[in-house]
C-alpha cells in the first residue's frame, strides 16, 4: 500500500513539473512571438514603400531628420528689423488690408509688427527674388493658450497685393504653409501637392519662433527654429513669388507679432 502511494506521488510530481515546464516553453514562444510582430508594425511605420513619391511622406519624413541644417543665403536682398519706423504707425515696408502697427514689448528686445486678427500681410515693395534664395523672420506670440491663435498661414502669393484678405487656397496663393494651432500640426498646400506633419505648437503660447524658408528652384524647406518640417519638390518656377502672412480670429485675447525678416540669395 505504501509502495503505491510513493509511486502516486512520484507520478503527480513528474506530471506537474512537466507541466511548468510546457507552460515556461509556451510563454518564450508567445513573447518571442510578440517581438516578432511588434518589429514588423515599427517597421512599416517608419520606412515608406520603395519609390514613395508621396509629398505627405517626404513632409513628414524631412521633419524627422533635424541633422540637415538651414543654410541662409550668402547675398542679402532685403531685410527690416522695424528700427527706423515710428512706434504705433504702419511700417513703411508692408502694406495690409486691416491695420497693424510697430510696437515694442516688455523683455523682448527690438521693435515688432503687431498683427491684427483676420488680416493678411504683404511687402509694400517688389522683390525680383531669383531661383534660389532664403527667406526668414521672427514670429512672437502672446496668449494663454497657443490654441487662441488659432492658424496663421503665410507663404508666396502671385500677387502684391493686400486689397483683400488672402486666403491660403486661394488662386492667387501659389504656395503655403499653416501653423494649426489648435490641432497643433503644420500643414503646407501647393494644389496638388500637400503635406501634414505634427508638431508642438503649444509650446509657442509664449514664445518666439523663427521660421527659415529656403526655395531652389521647386524644392521648397521649411524650418521651425531648427527643426525642418518640410523638404519638397511644392514651387511652381514660372509662378511669381511674393510673400505674405494671414492671421486667423485670435481668441481670449491672444496676439502675434513679426519682425526680423530677411531675403538672402546664393
């Protein structure tokens, strides 16, 4: 009677450890299983398919590659920082369809554009700019909430004019791109070809961005501070090229300001 007892237990022994072990062996396969799968989701979501020419692609792929910095233009074209124009008048060198005016702020150095809520921007001067060139400016903000600032698009028009606002997907806007502050993305249009990348434009309630535009030929770059978000083949060359700025409906009491703005060419 003993001897089958000792034989039970040594049964259910061996049976139970086998059992830990099939169920050890199982969970390695399931997790190495799960790795496998994990990797192969990564890997679709960070390279594009062979010969992608899809410009959202190459938008938001340009935005990941902060290596390639901006090269400014070696010649200078043009350039305003607002120093010589009287506090409260429009500056001499733009012209708007609504109002604006030179202010200077507490704790930020230089004298500023204040832009006025739904209203567009424009040079009060024809640049000829050539194929190649840079352009750039300082972009401050005021609000509690960078969301308050809705979209501010800018971007080159086919026209210098400022009788009416300038809408972005309007026909006389050949290209540009949008700061979307409440969904906080960067978008750029040039008819057929457009890009959407996300961005954290929150973090520019109150703060000072500087934007870098530099245009070859149709290739187009678009830089945040340093980080490029846009890489693209979005320029029409035969289009003339004038720059403007739009501002959206400010809300809660939110502000936009620019100045610093430069035109280099190579």
């Amino acid at each position: 009677m003993k001897k089958i007892i000792f034989l039970t237990v040594l049964v259910g022994l061996a049976y139970g450890s086998q059992a830990q072990v099939l169920k050890k062996v199982q969970r390695r396969l399931e997790n190495k299983a799960e790795k496998k799968i994990d990797e192969m989701l990564d890997s679709k979501k960070t390279k594009p398919a062979a010969g992608s020419t899809n410009t959202q692609l190459e938008g938001v792929l340009g935005g990941l590659n902060p290596g390639e910095p901006f090269l400014r233009g070696t010649q200078l074209i043009f350039s305003d920082d607002l120093a010589n124009d009287a506090p409260g008048s429009m500056p001499r060198y733009w012209q708007t369809n609504s109002t604006g005016a030179v202010v200077s702020l507490n704790g930020v150095s230089g004298k500023w554009l204040q832009l006025a809520a739904r209203a567009s921007y424009q040079l009060d001067t024809l640049l000829q700019l050539p194929k190649k060139f840079t352009l750039e400016f300082d972009l401050l903000t005021r609000a509690s909430e960078a969301s308050d600032l809705r979209d501010i698009d800018f971007g080159f028009s086919k026209n210098n004019s400022t009788k009416s606002y300038i809408y972005g997907v309007g026909k006389e806007v050949s290209v540009y791109s949008s700061l979307k502050y409440y969904y906080e993305t960067i978008t750029t249009d040039a008819g057929n070809n457009s890009s959407t990348l996300p961005f954290p434009l929150s973090n520019y309630a109150n703060a000072t961005m500087h934007i870098s535009i530099s245009v070859d030929g149709e290739q187009m770059q678009l830089f945040i501070d340093s980080q490029k978000v846009l890489d693209a083949a979005v320029i029409d060359i035969n289009a003339p090229k004038h720059f403007f700025l739009s501002t959206d409906k400010y809300r809660n009491g939110a502000q936009a300001f620019i100045s610093n703005f430069r035109v280099s060419s190579f």
